[in-house]
C-alpha cells in the first residue's frame, strides 16, 4: 500500500475519470451535478484544465454538447447524475444517434451493492439507453474504469459516429485503482470500422460518371462528419466533373450555396430543382446520407431510372430503402479521395450540357417563390434579412424543429461545413438553443443565431440563464407565428383545417422574458422595422432573444405531398387550396 | 393490417411490401460481455424483425467469445439488414448467414416428457427408437425422451407424440455449424 501511493497512476475513480478527459484534450464539459456524481464534481472543483458549463437542466446539456460537437469536429462531453438526469439524457442520446454526433455521456449511478434494489434516484441507465446510443458501459471495477473511457471515446468518435454512455457507480467513483493513459490497445476489441472503399466499386463509380447524361450528386451528413477534408474534396469532385449536387439538410455546407452547381436542398420540402433532378437522373452518386423517407417520398417511385452509387460507413445503410447499383463502403473522405483520383487518371468531365439545359428550366420555376408583404413580415423575408445581416461573418446557426426549421435551410446560403446544426433524424423541439450555447462556448468570438419557433423555443429556453451564467451572447431569432406551424399545416392539409391544439393561447412576453432572464429582448412586427432590429441584435454583446412577429397562417412550400414521388410536387404558386386538396385527396389512397 | 377502412392522410410514406419472406440461421460471434444478449434482442425488437429461434452459449471462455445462433424470417431486403445491424454493433466480431453457405448442419435437442399406460407405452417406445430418441427418465406412467435432430425432425417426432400422451416439451433452439475444415 504504501510504496503505491507515489505511483501518480494510484488515484480514485472520481480522479480517472476528470484525468480520462484531460488526457482526450477535452476542454469543455456540459453538466449537472447530483447525489451520484458528487465525487466527479470534487475533482472538477480542484482542477481547472477542464471547464464545466452548468445547465439548467440535463436535456440541455446533451444539446449543447451536440452543437459543440458539431461545430468543431470533437466529441461533446457530457456529466449527469443516475436516475432523473441519466433518463432526461434520452432525448439528446437518441438525437445524436439520428445524426451521428459524437457524444460521450458519464452518468453516475447508485453504489453498485445497491444496484437492482430501487435505491434513492436508481434507474436501469444502461437498459434505457442501451437502444439510443452507439454502445454503453457500467463499470463495476475502478481497475476497468480507465480502459472503459478511452474505449469510450474510439467508439464515439470512429467509424460512423455516435453517442456513448459510460455509468459510473458512486462507490467506484470513490474507490482507488490504477489508470493509465490512452494507448493504441485501448480499442474495442471487437469494432473495426471500415475507411477504405472497395477499389474496384470505385473504378465502377467513376465509370457511370463519366458516361453519365443526367448525373447528379447527393450528398449528407456524413461528409460534414469525415471532416473539412471531404468537403473539400467534394467541392473539387464536382469542379472535375461538373456535375449537379443537392444535399440533405444534415449536409448543409458541405458544397458552398453559392457553388454554381448547387441544386438546393432535397426532399419534402426541398427545390423544385432538386428532386426533379433526383427524379431524372441516370446516374446518382449518394456521398454520406441515407435515402430516409423525408428525401425519398414514394420509394417504389424514387428516381427510376437511375444507377445508384451509395458511398456510405455504415454498411447497414445501403439498401436499407433503396436498392442501389454500386454499394462503396468506406469513409466518405476517403471514398471522395479515391473516386476523385481515379476519374481525374481515367474519365473526362461528361458532356451534360442538356440535362444542365434541363435544370435551368426546372430552376425557373422558381420553387422557393413566395409572397411578399409591406404590412406582415413572411417568415421566409425574415431568413432572407437575417442572411443578408450577417453574410460574409464569422456564424453559426442552429435551430429547433418545425417550419423555421425548413424556411433557415432553404432561405440561409450556407458557404462553410459545420455551420449549421439542426435535429434532422428525431427531429427534436426544443435542440437549438442549448446547441447554441454549446456552439457559442466552442467559439467564443462567433455569431451564434438559433432560428427558433415560438412553441420549440419553449422547450428548453430555461438554459438562456446558461447563457447569461457564462456570458455567451447567443442569438435567439423567433419566427413567432402563434402556432406549432408544422403540425397546423399539416392539420390543415391532412385533417380537414381542424386545428388540434396547435395553437398557443398563452404566449410568454418574449421581450419581458429576456429581460427577466437578464438578456437582451427585442421585438419586430413590421417589416419596415426588420432590418433595423437584426443589426441591433446582431450589435449587442449580450445574449438576445428575438421575437420576430411573422405571418401566422403560412405554409411551408414547395412540398412532396404524402404518397407522392420527387416528380409531383406542390409548388407555391400551385399551392391554392383546391390544388392542395387534391394532391393530398390522392395521397389518402395511398397512405 | 393496420389498415382502417377509411384511412387518413399520413406524415409518413406507408407502403405495403408483398416480397415473400424467407428463413435464414445466422451464427453472431459476440465479445461475452454484460448486456451483449439484451443488445442483440434488443436489436431485433426494437426494429421489428422476428426470432424464430435463438441460442447462446459462451464457446471460447478464453478469450470471453460467445456464440448466438439466430433463425430468423423476413424479406431478403430485411434478412440483409438485420446482417448489417448485426455486424456494426460493438462487441460483435463477425455475423455468418448460415443458410447463404448452404453447407451448414442444424441441429436442436427435445426434452419431450409422454404419460400413458398400457399400449400407448409400447407404440411410444417403439417410435422414439425409430426417431433414435434415447429414454432419460421413466416412471410406470410416463417416459422423458432425449431427441436430437433438426428443427423439422422434432416437430415430427412431437406431432407423432401428441397423440400418445404428450405433457410438455424443452427445447434448446437451433444450434448450427458448418460442415468442412474451416472455422467461421
């Protein structure tokens, strides 16, 4: 005993664990401390190469550890206690499993001899997040403890990403072990991801490139995930080839909206351009996205003509929905290294001059068309100033889950990768403004904006004390329409106009709130009054929320009406209600 | 199915999907460790996908691997992503489609318990050696049969049994290997 306590390695598992972390050059963790990690927090306390970012409630911190992640490449690190802080954990663990978020969750739990006997703040946090992360750890030793996190962070951080849980008993947090390092063994023994594309797939790929007529590129998150290096190379595959590309909302940035290529976003409510291209392609290359039913619309429909190539790191996304012709499995980097090696050796840029001619024709359309007023600021105005206001600056945008959502990704020009954070796969209320803070924690000197609805922003706009707490002047811009737009639309097209409960009779004092939260409140009702009130927002040092009065009745256009394929869209000008009343008439057959 | 007669306008794409289903035996290596099985069977109720049959048992306590022999029925669409799922979660090593190789051998072991007297005895004897079914316990009134075979087999034997008396049964699962030198 006593020749072990020179060994620096001789510490407790409280000690590990804040050590772990360091070692992982983690600079900032979001938490919020309890009963069962009291020891943790007595390290964090004694120490400062770690800073902690409290919250206000646990939902938040996983958040912002998702948009801190997602805008700096690095794993989010995250510290709750067991019971109700590991189970308000879910909806952050199960967002960033959707959208492949690097997270590593440290939850403490009750003393192991207590495990199983419904002790104080007890839950199976194992059992319930088994499901919504990428693998998850109880460790019951303090000898396995150390192993345990720097497998954590592989595991997080490799192959395709994900969130990852590490349950740490409070007695194993107190008891003393050895730790070491990380080390290069310290890999999951069994999890071997795959990075390199099949060579041959690749030469096959560029084949149907080069041979292509009506070539089109659609690429994900997954290019945003492999890092600034794929997007480059993917920006330079399409100089060489020239070819089209649209992109899921997850890849926002990856190809710069101001590329002359850029098709816009994809999907249900995506350009015109766009999925008339996805419809009559003949050759897709598919980099990092997964062919879910928001992009799809009607599969047995879904561009039927083409040749498929799925570039994609996790095996178990190629031909999930969609039966593809070139399955390439490999890091979307890498794959797009390759692919671009060999074509610029073996192919020549396509001659697609009349399928480009084609496009140009679809693009006149003009599908993101709406109607503009002098009395009522249109939200899709409001998106288009806030871009205009701060075009050419230092930002980043997050956003909650709804119309706002649909009208920042069609009306924000996103240039840069990693800019843009929003809950795609579970589509979470309630995401953007504690991802906001966490942006804002990585990036101190930035402009950081949530586009917010009125009724997401509720959901967690407790963590603007966050903000005030750690001074992080984050920008929360409101499209306040009064309603849950999306689900009012949807009820309007779907259900008869009977508006369930998608209406906020009782809508907080956005401004009042702010003002009582120790921010900065600012209203505009007038569109004459906009331009105004965004450089005022944008010029204030101080977090801000913005309550940004829209027209409460508008739709979200273009559309793929349900039942519907790519080809059949619903475009604003059509969109008058005995139009949309027979496009969704159809779709009920269907559905 | 979940069809109402009149069916609303739905958020989602609902498709019906006719693709004939098939059965498929998987051998999963798994690294032993906590939670591994209620991942696995997680996996399959989670997203849907049907257990026909499932067995487990730790192989090589060495190096903690452990094997899981999985029947299980769908779509080939549905059969390859269960493979895919399968095989990127963490502690699986490697997920073989038994039924793809066609050069595997199943086999299940029946515990299957006969009360009678008289006649029935005799004739229950005198199938369950033609099924090569070994006696493991008897009383003046019933009889506990050892059988081992495939899955078609068993059921064979237990549908032959019902008549004479049957009482209950135990069945392992299926347990499958590859015929030929080589290891999975």
């Amino acid at each position: 005993m006593s020749d072990k306590s020179h060994d620096p390695n001789q510490m407790t598992g409280a000690a590990m664990i804040v050590r772990a972390l360091i070692d992982h050059g983690v600079q900032h963790i979001f938490g919020y401390p309890g009963g069962a990690v009291l020891p943790i927090y007595d390290e964090i306390f004694q120490q400062s190469e770690v800073q902690h970012i409290l919250v206000r409630h646990e939902q938040g911190a996983g958040h912002a550890a998702e948009g801190y992640a997602r805008s700096t490449g690095k794993p989010g690190v995250v510290l709750v206690t067991s019971g109700p802080g590991a189970t308000n954990m879910v909806t952050p663990l199960a967002d960033a499993l959707m959208d492949s978020i690097p997270l590593v969750c440290i939850t403490g739990q009750v003393p192991t001899h207590l495990i199983g006997n419904d002790a104080f703040q007890e839950c199976d946090t194992v059992g319930i997040t088994r499901p919504c992360t990428k693998h998850n750890w109880l460790v019951r030793d303090v000898n396995d403890l150390a192993k345990v996190l720097h497998e954590a962070f592989y595991v997080a951080t490799s192959g395709r990403p994900g969130p990852v849980v590490v349950d740490v008993p409070k007695d194993v947090q107190f008891a003393t072990g050895t730790y070491h390092p990380p080390r290069k063994s310290d890999v999951h023994v069994s999890y071997t991801p795959r990075l390199k594309g099949d060579a041959q797939q690749i030469r096959k790929a560029v084949a149907l490139l080069a041979s292509a007529k009506r070539p089109v590129i659609y690429s994900g998150g997954g290019v945003i995930n492999s890092g600034r290096e794929a997007s480059r190379l993917l920006r330079e595959l399409v100089e060489v080839t020239g070819i089209p590309i649209t992109s899921t909302l997850m890849g926002l940035g990856a190809y710069p909206a101001s590329g002359k290529n850029w098709l816009g976003m994809l999907g249900m409510h995506g350009t015109y351009e766009s999925n008339m291209a996805m419809h009559g392609c003949d050759v897709m290359l598919c980099v990092g996205a997964r062919f879910d039913d928001r992009i799809t619309g009607r599969i047995d429909a879904f561009s039927p003509g083409s040749k498929k190539i799925h570039v994609d790191i996790d095996a178990s996304s190629i031909n999930k929905n969609i039966r593809v012709d070139v399955p390439i499995i490999g890091d979307a980097g890498s794959v797009l290294g390759d692919l671009l090696q060999v074509f610029k050796a073996e192919a020549k840029k396509p001659d697609i001059k009349a399928w480009w001619q084609e496009i140009a024709k679809w693009r006149a359309r003009n599908s993101l068309y709406y109607k503009k007023s002098n009395d009522i600021i249109m939200p899709q105005y409001a998106i288009e100033r806030l871009f205009e206001a701060t075009r050419g600056r230092d930002v980043y945008i997050t956003t909650e889950v709804g119309q706002h959502q649909m009208w920042a990704a069609q009306f924000y020009g996103f240039e840069e990768p990693h800019r843009w954070m929003t809950s795609g796969g579970l589509g979470t209320m309630g995401y953007g403004l504690p991802a906001a803070v966490g942006v804002q924690v990585a990036h101190p000197d930035s402009l950081v904006i949530d586009v917010g609805g009125d009724a997401s922003v509720q959901m967690t706009i407790q963590e603007l004390s966050t903000a005030v707490q750690y001074e992080l002047p984050i920008k929360v811009f409101i499209l306040n329409n009064q309603y849950m737009g999306m689900v009012r639309q949807w009820q309007q097209l779907l259900h008869g106009n009977r508006l369930s409960h998608s209406y906020t009779e009782a809508l907080p004092d956005f401004v009042k709130l702010a003002e009582a939260y120790g921010c900065v409140g600012i209203q505009a009702i007038k569109p004459s009054d906009l331009d105004g009130a965004i450089h005022e927002m944008i010029s204030v040092k101080r977090p801000v929320l913005f309550d940004c009065r829209v027209a409460s009745l508008e739709n979200c256009f273009p559309m793929i009406p349900s039942g519907k394929a790519h080809n059949e869209m619903l475009l604003p000008e059509q969109a008058n209600d005995e139009a949309t009343a027979s496009a969704f008439a159809a779709g009920k057959a269907l559905v | 199915m979940n069809q109402p007669a009149n069916q609303p306008a739905s958020a989602y794409f609902i498709e019906d999907r006719h693709d004939p289903s098939e059965t498929h035996t998987l051998s999963v290596l798994v690294q032993n460790e906590p939670g591994v099985l209620a991942r696995v069977i997680g996996l399959f109720s989670g997203r849907g996908y049907n257990i026909e049959s499932l067995t487990v048992s730790e192989t090589e306590s060495q190096k903690h691997v452990s094997r899981i022999t999985i029947v299980t029925t769908g779509t080939p669409m549905v059969i390859e992503q269960i493979k895919h799922q399968l095989d990127r979660m963490v502690p699986v090593y490697r997920v073989v489609d038994m039924t793809l190789t066609g050069r595997a051998i199943e086999r299940e072991l029946a515990m299957v318990k006969v009360r009678g007297v008289g006649e029935h005895r005799v004739e229950t004897l005198r199938l369950a050696d033609a099924f090569r079914a070994r006696v493991i316990d008897a009383t003046v009134e019933s009889f506990v049969f050892e059988i081992t075979g495939n899955t078609s087999k068993i059921n064979q034997f237990i549908d032959l049994m019902r008549p004479l008396g049957l009482v209950e049964v135990s069945r392992t699962g299926v347990a499958a290997i590859a015929r030929g030198p080589e290891g999975m």
